[in-house]
C-alpha cells in the first residue's frame, strides 16, 4: 500500500504532471511537491510524494557509502 | 541504484551483521510495513541473517487491518445509493459482508489506482454520490487531503486512516512480545520525518532506523539496529536519506492538518488505539460520508478461528497459523494477510514455497 516508485517529471500542466517509469508516462498529480521539469519524484497512488533532484539523490548515494565505509573499520 | 542490490555490499553487510551479532543475545526486530515484507521475503533476508536475529512483521497492511466494521460502513454507503471506490486488495478482504459479495449483489464498488480516479469519476456522473472508502497510513493520508480540498460537491471520503507510531506504541506496552528495535517504514517516514518516532525511544528505550526498499536497504537497517544495541544507544537513525528529508514533507504535513484531526480507532487484531485514527474535521463535514450517508461504525466481533490478529501483532509468524496453506490460501482466503499483496500471509505463500 505504501508501494511508491521512483519517476522523471517530463511536462507540467497546472497541479499535473507527466511522469516517466523508466519508459512508461503516467499522469501524477503535483499538489504535494514543488517540482519543475527534469526532477525525480517519488509517486504513490497517482501522487508525487517527494521530490529527488539530481543532486540529492547523489548525496544521498555518498551519504550512504560514507555510512558502508566508515562501517568497514567497525 | 545498484549500490542497494549490489551482491558485493550485501556480502559486507552480511558479514557486519555475522560479526556484531556475535557480542548480542536473542535480538527480535519488528518492521511496520507490508512492503518491507515484501522485500525481505522476495529476497530471502531472513536466511541471511544470525540464528540470533530475528526479523518479525507487525502490523504494516493498511488493508488487513481495517476492521469489518469499516467495510460494512463501506457497504452501507453503497446501499445508500452511492458509488464506492476504493483500492486494490480491500475488495476481496473476508467480512461479515466483503466488499466484492456486495458488488457482486449488485452494489456499485469499484476499484481505482489513485483517489484522483475517483474524483474523475464523480465529476463524470454529476447526478450520482461517489464515496472514496480511503484506507492507508500517513502516505496516503496527504493525498485524500488534496481531494478533500480539491474535488466536486458529489464526491465524499469515508476515512479509514491510520497513523502508525500509535500502534509501535501499544505493540510495546502490550508487553506480550520482546522487541529490540524498530525498522520505521519509509514512505510514511516520507511524509512524517524523522520526529514522531522519537518519543517511542524515549520511552521504552528502543533503536529504531528507517529504511528503504532495496534489500541492501534492509540489511544496512538491521546492521545499524545491531550497532546501536551493542553500543547501547538508543537513536532514530535514517538509512532511506534518498526518500525521506528529516523533517519529512511539510506541505503533505500541513494539507494533513488542515483536513484531518486525530480519532481513536480500532485496528484489526487490536484494541482500540488512542489517537491512531484520522477523521475529517467538522468544517469538512459536507464531504465526509459518514455523516452524509449517516454512517456509524459497527463493532463486529474477529473471526474465529483465523490468526491474523496475532500475526499482526507479531506474535506468530504466517507458518504458525494451522489454517495456513491448507484451510487458507489467496485463492480461498480465510483473512485479510492472506489477501492482499502486502500481507504476511500472502507473501510468505507466495515466496516461501519450501514451508508450505
């Protein structure tokens, strides 16, 4: 239920969106982000929930081999 | 991605967990969260871990645990005249009257993928009442929020929705199971943060990490869970920080607000839970079917003979349920763990093909 998949935002119209699934286009509604076009989101039932721009999602990624690395000496 | 299903990092990790495990008695670890079953039993987690570390499910199926009472209030709806939407598993749910007996009867229950569907649909039949019956926790809450604020006079909301601290919390203070941390789920940590989980390790002294989806996620959750026993802190730690920001989502969290106020609700296989519930506030009630339709909610007794309360409660795992795989499979299923995707049941029938 609280299944909720990354996607590419490709065109914006008011509250809605187009999102890509990896090649499958969805309209999603945008009501509860604040997006532009080109920015990864995180939808769940039709609704962008969170918004993961590119630069997050690469934080994010050193953020967690930081955490794997500074593991490693444990 | 590939860093979350990398066999190599998974390998470390596993070797962490081997290693620290070691200094540990029994740990018993309690997720919330249908889809990290999902993901811990597709992948087969639970072989990889220490005979030390035990992973059990609690109740994280916003499907299995609403009660029959709220399905009923579903039907009446339906009965009443109206269209009643909801989403995926809820229809095939066993009640005193399930969803799909009423619309087989005749009544007019349909499924959607999104409340935006529904919405679509009232504004497609003007003369008709549609009723969103809507389940789901805090990351479907927002998103019932925006039709509630956004949606013609013909469309209503029959709440059905849960916060999930309240329940972590009476899981522990029922004292029935020993618990050594938490894995918080993801997506309504998405929208919540970091925050409303603090207060429950303050005060049953308990670690809890939030996790991703990936099955590294997962491994890297329980490692962190080990470390913090053995270094005998006590933390909310964030291991999705590609999903979930500290303070979660702010706009969701104040539609949340604006809508919703907290109630207190029964949950399937508990009592009722002080403040877990989410109703309309009264300024929304021209879109709340329970007061449209004259609704209340009916207390039906559980299902005897079926274990799904206790396996919501994580007191007993799928496998210990007689009525398992025998009595009760998906395509006859005695309750709702064995209905929907995201239940114990179901997924361990699904993936865990050596116990049947």
């Amino acid at each position: 239920m609280c299944l909720a998949v990354p996607g590419k935002v490709e065109k914006i119209k008011g509250d809605v969106g187009i999102v890509n699934f990896n090649g499958v286009k969805r309209e999603v509604r945008l009501d509860l982000v604040d997006v532009k076009i080109g920015d990864y989101v995180i939808v769940h039932t039709g609704f962008a929930i969170e918004k993961m721009d590119e630069k997050d999602a690469l934080e994010s990624l050193d953020i967690w081999k930081e955490l794997l690395k500074a593991e490693e000496d444990y | 991605m590939d860093l979350y299903r990398d066999r190599s990092v998974s390998d470390t990790l596993i070797q962490k967990i081997s290693k620290i495990s070691k200094n540990l008695d029994e740990i018993k670890i309690c997720h919330v969260c249908g889809t990290h079953e999902h993901v811990i039993t597709h992948y087969g987690i639970r072989a990889l871990l220490p005979d030390n570390v035990q992973v059990v499910s609690g109740p994280g199926c916003p499907v299995c645990v609403t009660t029959q009472g709220e399905i009923e209030a579903a039907v009446n709806a339906a009965e009443k005249g109206a269209i009643v939407t909801t989403y995926g598993d809820m229809i095939r749910v066993p009640s005193r009257r399930s969803l799909s007996d009423a619309k087989a009867s005749g009544l007019d229950i349909r499924l959607v993928y999104s409340i935006n569907d529904s919405i679509n649909l009232a504004l497609s039949n003007p003369t008709k009442k549609v009723v969103h019956f809507a389940i789901g926790f805090e990351t479907t809450c927002p998103t019932t929020a925006v039709a509630v604020l956004n949606s013609p006079d013909n469309f209503y909301v029959l709440s059905a929705h849960r916060v999930v601290p309240p329940a972590m919390d009476l899981l522990l203070s029922s004292g029935k199971i020993n618990l050594s941390g938490f894995i918080d789920p993801g997506h309504v940590s998405t929208i919540i943060g970091i925050k409303p989980y603090e207060p429950i390790s303050k005060k049953f002294k308990i670690p809890q990490v939030i996790c991703g989806f990936e099955p590294n996620d997962i491994l890297m959750g329980v490692y962190l869970l080990l470390k913090q026993i053995n270094e005998k802190r006590v933390e909310v730690e964030n291991e999705y920080v590609r999903g979930v920001r500290a303070e979660g989502n702010l706009k969701a969290q104040i539609l949340m607000e604006k809508v919703f106020e907290p109630c207190d609700i029964r949950w399937r296989g508990f009592p009722v839970i002080p403040k877990s519930g989410l109703a309309l506030k009264k300024e929304f009630s021209n879109k709340d079917a329970y007061n449209e339709f004259n609704i209340e909610i009916e207390d039906i007794p559980e299902e005897k003979g079926c274990s799904c309360p206790e396996v919501l409660r994580a007191e007993i795992t799928p496998r210990e349920c007689p009525l398992f795989g025998n009595m009760c499979t998906p395509q006859n299923p005695k309750g709702p763990c064995m209905v929907s995707r995201e239940g114990a049941c179901y997924i361990s029938f699904k993936y865990e093909k050596s116990f049947r």
